[in-house]
C-alpha cells in the first residue's frame, strides 16, 4: 500500500485519540460507583426472584381461600334451603331427616370457616412477604437513584471530553484517505486498539521492539510512502525524523 509520509503522520494524530478515547471509556467504566451499582444490580436480580416466589406463594394461598369461600357459599345455601324446607313441611320422618342434615352441614361449615380461618392468615403472612420484598426493591432503587446521580455528575466531565475528542476524530479520520485509513482500522481491530505506532530510534512505539539485521533493512529500503508494517506486532510503522534510519 502506498500513502504519502503525511498522510501516515495523520495516522498518529489519530491513534493518539483513539487512544485517550479508549482511556476516558475505561474511566468511564471504572468511576467508583460502578462496583457498588454493579452490586446493587445483582442485588435486585435475586430479590426479584425471591418476589416471584412468594407472589406465587401468595396467589396459591388466595386460590385456596377463595375454594374455601366458595364451599362455605354452598353449604350456607343448602342450610337456607334445609331450614325453609323443615318451616314447610308437616312430615315428622322428613323433619328429621332435614335436621339431620342440618346439623351435618352446620359441623361443615364451622370446619370450613375454621379453615378459612387458618388460610387467611396464611394470605396475610405471604402478602407481609411481598409487601417486605418490595420495600427492599424500592431501598435498592434508592440507593441506585443515588449512585447513578453521583455517576452521572462524576462522568459528565469525562463525557465532554470524549464528545469533543470524538468530534477531533472525526475531522482527523476526514483527512485521511479512505484505503489508508480501513487499512489503520483493520489494524487497530486486530493489535488491542493500536493500529498504528511512531518509529522512534528503530523501536516500534506499539510493541517495543527494536529492529535489527534484515527487518532494519527492508524498512530502510522501503519508500517513503511506503506503508510499512512492524514485523513483530503487524502494526503499521510511522516513520519520522526520529525513526533513526
């Protein structure tokens, strides 16, 4: 590939930034709120699951309540209905029978308000649960509302910085011919964020090394517009007045 010296000078200028752009997303990531939020947010995830639990817990309770309403329903209408008939009729062996029947049914219906008894306090006990879930969801979003506020006024700096140096990219990477720069992302991709590196006293400003005997060489015999690559890291070499050539 072929670029003029100045064009991969360009390369530089936009490594450079490429480079404080990788350091202000790194501080971006590493404010000291993003540990505890981090925290919080695994927090959450397990208490959510602990909701869902006891919401289902709660909901079987309240189906069991409702069954059992629903029986002491039925048994009060078979009572209604058994006591009119009793009121009604003049037949002693039939008298008997429906008072029979009643007092079975009376014997039912205390066992199920008994129950019902039991049930309801089982309902109120996992609703306590929910309701407990829920206020240490609403402690955790608190507490993240805060975090993030505190996030949010420490990284602001930071976002500026990154907006502008973005935008200085931008105008940079307009400068740079199209071939040469993919090549520069390509590169970039594949060497950790760094695509290209100053040649400074034979050194590769990417990976260290020094060049020596045969890869000297064919850098020296390279053209100046040349895109030459570092023989150890791939990287594209820059080289400039202080290349040491």
């Amino acid at each position: 590939m072929k670029a003029s010296p100045a064009d991969q000078e360009q390369l530089l200028r936009l490594q450079s930034l490429d480079t404080r752009l990788a350091q202000l997303d790194h501080r971006l990531g590493s404010l000291p709120q993003a540990a505890p939020l981090a925290d919080l947010a695994a927090r959450d995830t397990a208490v959510r699951g602990t909701r869902a639990e006891a919401v289902g817990g709660l909901e079987d309770a309240k189906a069991e309540l409702a069954r059992l309403e629903s029986d002491v329903a039925v048994v009060e209408a078979r009572i209604a209905r058994d006591t009119d008939r009793v009121q009604h009729t003049s037949s002693v062996k039939d008298v008997a029978a429906l008072e029979s029947e009643l007092t079975a049914l009376a014997k039912r219906r205390s066992d199920l308000e008994d129950q019902e008894l039991v049930v309801m306090e089982k309902v109120e006990a996992a609703e306590a649960v929910v309701a407990d879930i829920d206020a240490q969801r609403a402690a955790i979003a608190a507490e993240v509302a805060e975090l993030e506020s505190a996030r949010g006024e420490a990284a602001a700096g930071f976002g500026n910085e990154r907006d502008q140096t973005e935008r200085d990219r931008a105008v940079v990477a307009g400068g740079v011919p199209a071939d040469l720069l993919a090549f520069y992302e390509q590169r970039r991709t594949r060497g950790g964020g760094v695509g290209a590196a100053l040649l400074r006293q034979r050194t590769c400003g990417g990976c260290t090394i020094t060049l020596t005997g045969s890869d000297l060489e064919s850098v020296r015999r390279s053209a100046p517009d040349d895109v030459v690559q570092c023989p150890e890291c791939d990287r594209i070499l820059v080289r400039t007045d202080e290349s040491g050539l």
